[in-house]
C-alpha cells in the first residue's frame, strides 16, 4: 500500500495543498512509473469558464521543463484535443511570443511541421508576418517537392502592391538562376509583363514572339558586321546600307562589342520593319563634320555607316537616331538613341 496525501478544500482563495520553503522547491514529486508524471495538475471544472491544469509563475521562468534522462525526452510538450497544443504572449516590447533557441549544430530555434496545414504561419497587422535574417546562409529559403508549386510563393493582395520584392544596396535585387527551363518568367493579364527603368544587358540571343519581335535574318553580304546599318534588299535578306538617306534602312546589326550579329528589328504598322527603339553602337562616318552628342544621324555611303544629317529634309524615313557619344573624325563606333521612324 502506498502512502497518499490528500488536501481539499471549498473555500475560495485557499490552495487544496501547499508547500513553502525558504530553500529549495516549494513541492517537489517524483515519479518512476512509466507514462507517469512527477507533478501532475488537473483542473476538472464543469460549472463554466476555464481553468489550469498547472500554473506556474516565477521571478524568472513562470515553467521551465527540462527533458534530461531519455535522448529522445522533450522539455515541454504541449498536447490539446480543441486548440492550440502551446501558446506564448508576451507585451513587452521588442520581445517575443515564443522564442526558439537552438545552440547545437545543424539545429534549428524554430520548427514547424504540419500533415495537411501550414508548417509555420506568420501574421501580424503592421509589421512583418514573417522576418528572416542569416548572418552566413539565406534570410529565408523555401523548398517544394510539388512541380506545381513554388519554393517561394509572394502574394499582394492590395492594388498596386508586390507579389515578390527584391531590393539590393550594392549587387542584384532578384536573381533567378536555372538548370533547364525558364530563368524567369512574367505575364500579365493587364498591363505589361515586364518594365525596366535603367540601362538593360542580354547575353545571348533576343526573341520575341507576336506582332514586334526581333528576329535573325540571312545575310546577303558577307561583310555586314556588327554596329552596321542595313536594309533588307528584295529577297529579304539583309545589306549594308550604301546609300545616303535611303529610306529601306531597316535597323542596325546588334553585337557591337563582338556578340555573334544578329538584325534587330520591329514590325511596326503595316509591317514595314523599322529599328527597334533603345540605345545601341552604330558604326559612324564623321568624314563630312564631326558628330557631337545630340546630332541626328541617318544613312552614309560608307557602307553599312551612319553620319551626321545635314539636310534634316531629306532624312525623313532613314532616320537612325540620336548620338549620345562624339566622334571627331573619321570612322568608328557611336553609341545612338535609335529613333523608330
């Protein structure tokens, strides 16, 4: 038989069973039972309202649990049958509801796991719902096993808000990288897929499907380079331009600084192909005057060259486009601001 102290109690405010000391644990139990526990509390209350099963409050931690004796023992565990299996709060500012810390290796301060729910769910009104920072590694790194599925998934619900936002002091704001397929990819149902605002770098080839694209044509002459204008003769293959304002001018070859050429163009109205829009070198004669930074270039006799409009007139149609860079002399690369006319 074993020996059991029982305390009861009905009068409000006074404990069915105390203990006090000045030294050492107020009650300490201890129990060898397996499923057992040392201290066990139960609240048992049916005439309304909730109640503790164990309450705990201290001048440091209000319950700390430490699982020791198993490898496998947890120091809390929290178990509900209705709502949360454990709950923090805290209303001290710049602390935490709950807090994780792990000081191992390969561990981790926080994990969530979930069959058929979030793993970790994040909400707050008017800061951050869920905030990563690494000192070595990602910030916050995200992993799917579904194709159908994103690593990382952004949402805005708001108008006007960012699915995704990338920002970067000094390096790349968005950097998406591939094996095999689509590096990036962007549609919009309304709107435009994309918008750059800067200067914009491809390597490689440019290709557009639908009404404007850029395509690469046969060259007919073996000497059309790079930085050249040219015109499509009429089999539709492409020339250096040889003649001064002549209006079949039809773009100018990309690959200035030794990309393999490849003619850019864009079907405007019509059909007619007229020189994509943007910066780009050109190859320039300045033979007939210097070409200052502003002046309008059109079509040379030098072939596949532009050189400074001297007789605005007659440039309407072979427009190339505007220098942004000088030549004083002679021949060489211009870089332009290419005028769709």
């Amino acid at each position: 038989m074993g020996t059991e102290i029982e305390g009861t109690t009905t009068e409000p405010g006074t404990a069915g069973v105390k203990g006090t000391s000045d030294r050492w644990n107020g009650v300490f139990g201890v129990s060898v039972a397996p499923g057992q526990a040392g201290v066990a509390g139960v609240n048992e209350n049916t005439t309304g309202g909730t109640g503790n099963g164990i309450y705990g409050r201290g001048s440091g931690q209000g319950v700390w649990g430490h699982g020791a004796v198993q490898a496998d023992a947890v120091g809390v565990c929290g178990v509900s049958d209705h709502n949360d299996g454990v709950r923090g709060y805290s209303s001290t500012t710049a602390k935490t509801g709950v807090l994780g810390v792990h000081q191992g290796e390969g561990g981790r301060g926080v994990a969530g796991v979930a069959d058929k729910g979030q793993g970790v769910s994040g909400v707050s009104v008017t800061s951050h719902g869920v905030y990563g920072r690494s000192e070595q590694s990602e910030g916050v790194r995200g992993e799917s096993n579904n194709a159908q599925h994103g690593g990382v998934v952004g949402v805005s619900l708001a108008a006007g808000g960012h699915g995704v936002y990338g920002t970067c002091d000094n390096g790349t704001g968005v950097m998406a990288i591939v094996k095999k397929g689509n590096a990036l990819y962007a549609k919009a149902d309304e709107g435009t897929a994309a918008t750059f605002d800067g200067d914009v770098v491809i390597t490689g080839d440019l290709r557009l499907d639908g009404a404007d694209y850029a395509e690469s044509l046969t060259v007919a002459d073996p000497a059309v380079t790079a930085g050249m204008v040219v015109v499509i003769d009429a089999e539709g293959r492409i020339r250096p331009c040889v003649t001064e304002y002549d209006t079949r001018v039809a773009g100018v070859v990309s690959g200035a600084g030794g990309v393999k050429p490849a003619i850019v163009l864009d079907r405007h109205d019509g059909g007619v192909p007229v020189a994509l829009m943007g910066k780009l070198w050109v190859l320039a004669d300045a033979a007939s005057g210097p070409i200052r930074c502003g002046d309008l270039l059109t079509t040379s006799s030098t072939p596949g060259h532009a050189r400074r409009v001297t007789d605005p007139a007659s440039a309407i149609g072979a427009m190339v486009g505007k220098a942004l860079t000088e030549l004083d002399h002679g021949t060489g690369l211009v870089r332009v601001l290419v005028s769709a006319t």
